[in-house]
C-alpha cells in the first residue's frame, strides 16, 4: 500500500513538473516577397523551416502591390522588394523597422521569346525590336510601376526604341505574368529577369540588356516596423548568410555585396 501511495505521489509530482514547463511553439514568419522570387524562396522557406521549425509563409506579387498591402496594414513581417524605390517608399512612410534593412540580391534583365522560336535579335543602340515584334505585343510588368517593367522601359529608352515599341506593350501584372504570355506563345517577345527565364522551360532567352542601359537591379529585404518578431529577425539573417548564398546563386541570383 506504501509503495502504491509513492508511486502515486511520484506521478502527480511529474505532470505538476511538467505543467511547470512552458511548452515551446512553433513561430509564424509572413513574408511578402517579389514574384521574381517564387522557386528561391520557396527553397529558403524550407530549409529555415527544417531547421528551426517554424513555419514560414510568403505572398508574391508585384512590389508595388506587395508595398501598397503593408502600407494598408497587411500582416507582413518581412518585405523583399525587386527595387529599391518601394523599399525607399515604405522606409519614407517609417514603415520599416529601423536597422533591418539590407540590400539582398541582384538580378539580370533579358529578352525572351518561346523556347520553339529562332530569333536572332541582338540588343544594342537602336535594334529592331519592333520590327521583329510585327504585329505582336512585347510582354512586360507594368512599366510605369512594376520594377522589372521600370527596368524594361529604361533599357529601351536607354537604347532608342522606346517609342517604336511603346503601342505594343503587353501590360502585365507582375513579372511572372509577363513571363506566362511569352511562354503560352501569346507573347512573341517578352522582357524579364534572367532568373525568371530559369524557372520555365517554356521560354528561351534572346539577348541580355547591357547593364549600364538601366538602373542596377537591387532586392532589397527589410523587417516590417512593429512586427520585429525574434523569428523574422532570425529569418532575415539567415537569408543573407552563406547557406542561404548558395540557394540564391543556384537559382540564378548574385548576392548584393555589402
């Protein structure tokens, strides 16, 4: 009967003990991440995810759009932006949190058209885009506010065509968007970045755009003001170290170097 009443005594003792325990859950990151960014970040959200056990969530888009939603008050905790003017329009309105922001990555712009095609455009001063174009529209993200139609435009003002190719702009929502008509062939021609044409068999590359014709393109990352959680800090410090480089860089990305 002695031994019975101990052991019970024993067992209560251990779940008070353990009722004492606070237990460990798991966190939740939401990262609001350009569309250019899709299969890399996927790849990150895993490995952090495998490695810390949190779980990470992330909405693409143009960011644009992605900067207008955390202005609005969307749950983000962690912005990547595909330039620098949208980081700089949240970072004007002190929406990011001080100290956070890094510049992550950068990017090529390229000329696409569908993987069955045989172009042999070459991109230089004045090249003859809109004769090759014909009758069909060159695919782009929105060039008056989308970063990677921002570049777009750039580069063909830069070069002496805007404006042979101006009336034939396919307008897309995103970058993936404008990828999308080129790939389904609804598109003969289209302008992306050269991580994007990596990620869809369906399209090939016709040239690159000189650097100097646009401005560097530059992803920013930073936390959002007031959502500086431990794990989005944690998340955006291992985007930028070395196991994270090397995803980037198989993805086709380079790192911005700070």
């Amino acid at each position: 009967m002695l031994r019975l009443t101990l052991a019970i005594a024993s067992i209560s003792l251990s779940i008070s003990l353990a009722a004492a325990v606070p237990v460990a859950h798991a966190a939740s990151v939401t990262v609001f991440a350009a569309a250019s960014l899709k299969e890399a970040t996927d790849a990150q959200a895993k490995r952090f995810e495998a490695s810390t056990g949190d779980r990470v969530v992330v909405s693409y888009g143009a960011s644009n759009a992605l900067a207008r939603q955390i202005e609005a008050g969307a749950p983000a905790d962690l912005f990547i932006s595909a330039d620098l003017a949208w980081m700089n329009y949240l970072d004007q309105r002190h929406l990011i949190e001080p100290g956070s922001r890094i510049d992550l990555l950068r990017n090529t712009l390229v000329l696409i058209e569908p993987s069955s095609a045989t172009s042999k455009l070459s991109i230089g001063p004045g090249f003859a885009l809109a004769a090759a174009l014909g009758h069909g529209r060159l695919a782009m993200a929105n060039p008056d506010a989308v970063p990677a139609g921002k570049y777009g435009k750039s580069a063909l003002m830069h070069l002496g065509v805007w404006t042979s190719v101006e009336s034939k702009i396919a307008r897309a929502e995103n970058v993936r968007a404008a990828l999308a008509l080129v790939s389904r062939g609804e598109a003969p021609f289209g302008i992306v970045y050269r991580t994007d044409a990596m990620a869809d068999q369906g399209v090939r590359i016709v040239d690159t755009f000189p650097p100097d014709s646009h401005p560097p393109i530059v992803y920013p990352a930073a936390l959002v003001a007031g959502r500086a959680s431990a794990a989005a800090r944690a998340l955006l410090d291992d985007l930028h170290a070395p196991p994270a480089q090397r995803v980037w860089e198989r993805y086709g990305f380079a790192i911005a170097r700070r």
